[in-house]
C-alpha cells in the first residue's frame, strides 16, 4: 500500500526531495548541452555554470540525507576489534570525534559564505562570471549539508549512546519471499 503524501511527510524528506531534483536537473542539462554541442554545433554558454551549482547542491544535501539513512561507508576495523563495554566506549568516543568534525566543517563553510557575502571592504557580493548569479546561491549548500549532518549526528547520539530520546517502534511486517524486498529498514537503520 502506498504512503499518503502529506506536507509533514514533504518536510521530513525535503532533502531527499532536493536531491533527487537537483540530480535529475543535473543530468537534464548535460544532457541537453551535449546534444546542443555535438548534434546542432552551438552549445549551451550557461550550461557549466547551472550544473556546477545544483551538483554542489546535490553532493552536500545529498550527503546530509544519507547521513540521514545511514548510507554513507564507515570503517569499523578498530572499533570490531573489541567485544561489550570497550566496543560501547570507543563507538561513544568516535560519535564525539565524528559531530566535533561536522560541526567544525558546519563553521568552516558558513565562514566561506559569509566571505562570499561580505569582503574586506563590507558588503560586496561577489557574482558568477556568465550569469551574474550570487556565487553564495551555491556555496550555501555546503553549510546548509552539513548543518543537517549536525542535527543528525546529535539526534543519533542522543538517541543511540545516550539513550535520551526512544526510538520509534517499527511495525514489523511480513518476511517476504522476494530477494531485495523489505532490506530497506536493516540497510539503512530505519526511518528518522
């Protein structure tokens, strides 16, 4: 049975949403760049320009959303090496040094912006060289991705190390006789 899509449901999964359609956006141009640049000899001057900002868009949202999904690869041969409480303590330990890295990559990159924003001299807004567009549309998107990691990053702490906020419980559903169907939940550690 399909989910109803509601306006919570939009929000919940608005980094989803801006992924998928930058990504689709993304490949549509290309696209229609190569075909204007092969096919009809007269390519499109814009084109680089867009791609360039909703493929940044797309890798820093993208990676907050499958920070979100627990999707991204981890190393785990250290912390494998340990059985019951040292396992907890070093997984306690590398939560701390993973949300200490976010957030400073958090700072990092809305310092970048904000030198997009403002220079030495106060406020001038520095443009892209074709479409005269704010570069700062662009760079956003970084502090913006890894904010969101942030907030995840400290929902799962709380959640899974220091067990502050219960999870929800996950109807369980029927063991399906179909290679593939029902992984969703064990591969990417269930919903958020």
């Amino acid at each position: 049975m399909k989910e109803k899509i509601t306006f919570k449901s939009i929000i919940v999964n608005l980094d989803c949403i801006i992924t998928c359609v930058t990504l689709f956006f993304c490949v549509l141009f290309v696209n229609l760049n190569v075909l204007m640049r092969y096919i009809f000899n007269n390519p499109l001057q814009w084109c680089e320009e867009v791609v360039t900002s909703l493929f940044v868009w797309t890798v820093f949202i993208g990676s907050a959303y499958a920070y979100r999904k627990h999707s991204h690869l981890g190393v785990d041969i250290i912390v494998n090496l340990f059985k019951g409480k040292a396992k907890e303590v070093i997984t306690f330990i590398v939560s701390i040094i993973e949300l200490g890295i976010l957030i400073m990559l958090t700072i990092i990159s809305s310092q970048y912006v904000y030198h997009l924003i403002v220079g030495r001299n106060g406020i001038k807004i520095l443009l892209t060289e074709l479409l005269r567009v704010p570069k700062w549309w662009t760079g956003i998107a970084v502090p913006i991705g890894f904010g969101l990691s942030v907030i995840y990053s400290i929902y799962f702490f709380l959640r899974d190390r220091l067990h502050v906020i219960k999870a929800k419980e996950e109807p369980k559903e029927e063991k399906s006789e179909e290679v593939g169907e029902g992984l969703d939940h064990e591969v990417t550690g269930g919903n958020f």
